[in-house]
C-alpha cells in the first residue's frame, strides 16, 4: 500500500504515540526521505523484502524506535549498530533522538555504500559507516570501550560475545531486537543477560522481543 508524505506522517505519530513515544515533527521529514531512498535502493541492491510502506513503517521504523525503552539516550551516548544493513535500528533511533552519535557497521560494501548515501543526503552528523566484519573491527583500539551501547538486529551474534563485550565501556549494553526471547541454552561469552522487554507490533505484525545484556561480572 503506497503513502503519500502526509499520510505517512500522520501513520508514523500515531503508531509511535501507542507505545508513548513522541516524535518531533522536525524528525518526521526524515523517515520519509529514508523510505524513498530505501526503495530506491531496494532494486538494485537486497535491502528489505519488505515493499509495503506500511509493513516497512511498522516492522521497521517503530519496532527499531521501540528500543527507547531500553536505551536511555543523553547528548554524551555513543551507539554502535552491529550489521547495520539498511540501517535498522540505529537510523530511526537517531532520527528521534538527534543528539546520538552512531556508528554503522556493515561487512558488505554494498549495503555500506547505501548507508554513506542516505547518511550524507539526509545531512546527518555524528554518524559513521565502517565497512568491516565484527571480529576486525573489534580489534581496532581506537573502539574498545568506546560505546554505551550496541544493538543488534537480524545477526547472528552467537560466536562474538567477547568481541561485543570488547566494544563496550564498563556499564555499557547490549540490545538484541529478537522475535522470541532468549532460550535459556543461548550464551555470550562476557555478556550477561538483565532482562528482557516483550511487545506486540501495530496492526498484529508480530510479536518482538529487546534483549538486554551487560558486560559479567569477572
């Protein structure tokens, strides 16, 4: 079903404003611009199965702004976006909350190269596209400890709990977006889990899941 801009900001306020999260209307411009550029993109390169604006406004945008109520975000936060890929989450977190300072990272060039494009058309500061797999970036000394927090969307994160728990400061966190929550044998080395945070979509498109871990105790 296709929006025309009005349309879909009205759609946007009112499926944020269910679950208390507001917008302003200054950010408003912002998705929309995203999601014509995102469809754009999406035929030449695999962005999103997804085509329906609405489906995309709903299992994209507000689930990926639903991780406010985990993420508790101040002018000094620095959130890395862990196989970013089209940029979900960190993209529409940081269109509600400007002041965050993001860094994308994405092993495929391609995938990057969209990121740098809609990063610079859309004019957004303090956010950074490193096109790299996790375990090399981990190893770079410049980002160890140097995040509050990182979220993880559609990636396998299974194998890299060091490497995560390497990126963070002492108190950061860890945010899975997930459908289910976390079977009880799913481990990360240096991670502990503190909670989990369930919710249902708008419009009966699914049932999600934050999971929220923290650096262990040694």
């Amino acid at each position: 079903m296709e929006h025309d801009e009005l349309q879909f900001e009205k759609s946007l306020q009112s499926l944020a404003a269910e679950f208390s999260i507001s917008i302003h209307d200054s950010s408003v411009s912002y998705f929309w611009r995203y999601l014509s550029e995102l469809k754009k993109w999406n035929r030449a390169i695999n962005l999103t199965a997804i085509d329906d604006d609405r489906e995309i406004l709903v299992k994209h945008f507000i689930d990926s702004i639903y991780g406010l109520k985990v993420i508790d975000i101040n002018s000094e936060i620095e959130l890395l976006d862990v196989g970013a890929g089209a940029g979900f989450p960190a993209l529409p977190l940081k269109f509600v909350r400007p002041q965050l300072s993001v860094e994308l990272l994405e092993p495929s060039e391609k995938k990057g190269a969209f990121l740098r494009y809609v990063v610079g058309s859309l004019g957004l500061q303090d956010v950074t596209v490193a096109t790299a797999k996790l375990e090399d970036y981990a190893g770079r000394g410049n980002v160890q400890g140097r995040f509050d927090y990182i979220v993880v969307r559609a990636f396998k994160v299974d194998q890299f709990g060091v490497a995560l728990s390497t990126l963070l400061k002492p108190d950061g966190k860890l945010v899975l977006y997930r459908a289910e929550k976390v079977p009880r044998s799913f481990e990360l080395v240096g991670l502990a889990l503190i909670k989990e945070v369930e919710y249902e979509l708008p419009a009966r498109y699914g049932h999600r899941v934050l999971s929220v871990y923290s650096k262990a105790l040694r």
